[in-house]
C-alpha cells in the first residue's frame, strides 16, 4: 500500500516476482493479453443482446508462421546445462526376484541347501549392546580379505552365524591377515581363532591369541621363509610348535582357577609370496577344519591327533628331543626327578598341536575354517556340492567368496570364519 493508501496493482506484484526471478522467465511467452481494467455487469449484458444482421465471413487469411516455442530455462536451483524435468531411470526387475547369477554361465545365487531353510533370518535382526565408554570393543558383523602373492589368490572372511545375529551377541571368532616383509621375501599369515563357548572372554582371548601369534611370526618372518623355501619341515613344525604354545600358554597362565573359560582354537596359514615356494604350511591348536580341492573333489586333510603326539618342544628349530639328553638327576626307583629350579614346569596344551606342510598344485584350492563352516561341510554333501561348482572355475571375487561362504545349512548357525587359496 503506498502513502496515499492507494493499494497496488497486481500487474505492479507481477513486475515485482518477474525481477526476482528474471533469468528464469527470460524466454518465456508473452502473448498472453492482459485483463481489462474494468469488466461490470452492465457492459457484459449489452454486448450480449446486441443483434446485428448476418454477414458473411471474410475470406480467411492466411496464418502467419508459428512462431517457435521457447525453449525451457531451468529454475535457478538447477545446475547450468541440466534438464527441467526430474531424471528417470529404466529399471529392471528387483535384484530380490532375479534368480539368475550377473556372471554369464554361473549358478544362481543359494541362500541355503538342504531339504528345509535354517530357523532364523537370513540377515542380521539385531544389534550388541554398545558400552559408551567401551565402544572400542565394537565388533562388525562380517569382515572381508583378500590379496594375490606369488601362484596363490587368498580370499578370507569371518562373518557372525545366525544365532548370534538373532540374540545381538557379538561374533566370537577372530580373523587376521598380514604380510610380513615385502617382494618375494614376504610372507603371508592367516590366523583365525574361536573363543569357549559360552563364556564371556571369548572375543577378547580370540583377538588376543591371533594378534600374539602374528606378532611372534612377524618377527621370525625371514627365518620362516628361509625354512619354507628349503622345505625344513622339522624346524617349521617344532618352530611353530613352540611358538603356539607358549601364546595359548599365556592365555591359561591368565585363566587361573577357570582354565576352560579361556580356551581357544587356533588355526593359521603360512603363505610364501615367493612364486617359486609352492610349500603351504598350517598349524594350529583346536576345533575346524582343513580341506583341499582337487580334481573337483573334495579331501579333508586335517592332520590327526596322533600325528602330533609327542613331548613338547625346547626351541626354535632344535633338534628332535629324542636326541637331547636328559640333565635332569635321575632320582630313586619308581621315583619321579623333580623339575629344574631353573625351568618352570611344562604342561601339554590342552588340545595337540596339528601340522601340516603341502606342496601346492596348479589348480588346488585349500580351505582353511573354523568350526562354524568345517561341521556343515562335512555335515551335508549339498553345501560341498554348491561349493565345488563356485570354486572349481578360480577364484571369485570378493562379494561372490561372501556369498558363497555363507551358504546356510539348517541345525548349523555357529560364526564362520575361513580363508581359502587358490592357487594358479
């Protein structure tokens, strides 16, 4: 309203927004007439009853040319150079419903074998409880490696089973991959590990006996490849021995009056990335398993327990202790000598040491899991069946080893944690 309290026009508003927005309605149209000023009753009622006398119509002039429509400016919100109207897309059916794998010749995409689907859901349902001030102890529901060193593509995983994921507990197994060194000097360590079941430790002693391993093998590294290029089996073995023992050793010391609490499986890989070293070598204490494929079939090569009975080891590639002599004093009749004051007292590990040194050929594909993935494998012939098929043809990738890897089985729904090497 101005001074005089004259009320503005709307033709003035207009003028007003058309500054505003001046580089947006440059372009647009305007032919549009404006409105009469005055429009009353009376003139609209003389116009319509007055009566003229029919003429005929004028010859129809020619139409001028259509002028051409302007083109559409993007409002000033949109970038220079982009369309007006929203962008759409053409999709396909949902990758739910789709079936067929996005790699032309491949199965289709499992969610379980067997006769009947597994009890729970096939995704995670719920989350840990969190601490505030403990929210390093956050674990993530799956972790994924993989490398390629020398002849061999590792590929690992460790991912929360389907009771876990029901109840929000946290994964109890531990994954660790490293590469110590660098060039064909490196060499590559899995380690996997599973906590007692049921008790509360068991993430942390998991974590805990995979980092202590690697750090006592990242610092023998170049003694360890030497070994393996030279295929020195019997050092590896009590090297290794020695090594395991005293970091699972460490675990119990800490358990006290519950050594059970704080029992660990422990699995590991030595990979040399030396493309001339087909030596692979596992050890380990503990539950799961160890397979190889060959020839599109599967062998379960899990050393025995018997195979590594004996006494335990005194060092690092030291002899066999057979030929050690005992300086301990031989004590009376049916009596047993005391231990050295100097040593404390050995105890065997509380499951045996297993070992096992293989040369790799063209075309093997080994599979190292934890509990978890080792019982269905060996439990039912479908998921070795579907895995065989997968792996047969190379390595996958890293989201298709995930799938496959986590094939459900129903009655299995334990964490699975494995590392598989193919090797070319």
């Amino acid at each position: 309203m101005s001074q005089q309290g004259e009320k503005p026009s709307d033709r003035q508003e207009d003028d007003g927004w058309g500054d505003l927005y001046a580089d947006w309605s440059e372009g647009q149209s305007t032919d549009r007439a404006p409105a009469a000023d005055t429009d009353t009753v009376d003139d609209r009622f003389a116009s319509a009853t007055t009566v003229t006398e029919p003429v005929e119509a004028p010859e129809a002039p020619v139409p001028a040319p259509r002028p051409a429509e302007p083109s559409e400016v993007p409002p000033p919100w949109q970038p220079a150079g982009s369309s007006g109207g929203p962008r759409t897309f053409r999709l396909r059916r949902p990758a739910r419903a789709r079936r067929e794998s996005a790699e032309p010749g491949a199965p289709p995409v499992v969610a379980h074998v067997g006769d009947r689907p597994p009890t729970y859901e096939a995704e995670p349902t719920a989350l840990p409880a969190a601490d505030p001030d403990a929210l390093e102890e956050l674990v993530p529901d799956t972790v994924l490696d993989g490398a390629r060193y020398g002849t061999s593509v590792l590929r690992a995983v460790s991912t929360r089973g389907d009771s876990a994921r029901y109840r929000g507990e946290h994964r109890g197994d531990a994954l660790l991959t490293a590469r110590f060194g660098g060039g064909d000097d490196a060499l590559v360590l899995v380690a996997l590990a599973t906590g007692a079941r049921g008790s509360a430790t068991a993430r942390p002693d998991a974590v805990e006996a995979t980092r202590w391993i690697a750090g006592a093998v990242g610092r023998s590294h170049a003694r360890l490849a030497g070994d393996l290029r030279a295929a020195r089996r019997g050092d590896l073995k009590s090297g290794l021995h020695r090594l395991t023992d005293r970091g699972l050793g460490m675990l119990r010391a800490r358990a006290g009056e519950a050594p059970r609490e704080h029992t660990v499986s422990l699995r590991c890989l030595l990979l040399p990335a030396d493309p001339a070293c087909r030596t692979r070598v596992f050890f380990g204490v503990g539950d799961g398993g160890l397979f190889r494929l060959r020839d599109g079939e599967w062998q379960d090569i899990e050393p025995r327990a018997t195979d590594a009975a004996g006494e335990p080891v005194l060092g690092f590639g030291s002899p066999p202790v057979a030929s050690v002599p005992d300086e301990r004093p031989a004590g009376e009749p049916g009596i047993a000598a005391p231990p050295s004051p100097y040593e404390p007292a050995r105890e065997q590990p509380r499951d045996p040491f297993r070992f096992r040194a293989s040369v790799a050929h063209p075309g093997d594909t080994l599979l190292l899991c934890s509990r978890g993935l080792a019982e269905p494998l060996r439990g039912e012939g479908a998921l070795a069946a579907h895995l065989t098929s997968r792996w047969s043809e190379g390595p996958p990738g890293l989201a298709a080893f995930l799938a496959d890897a986590t094939v459900r089985v129903k009655g299995y729904s334990d964490d699975r944690t494995a590392a598989a090497v193919w090797e070319a």
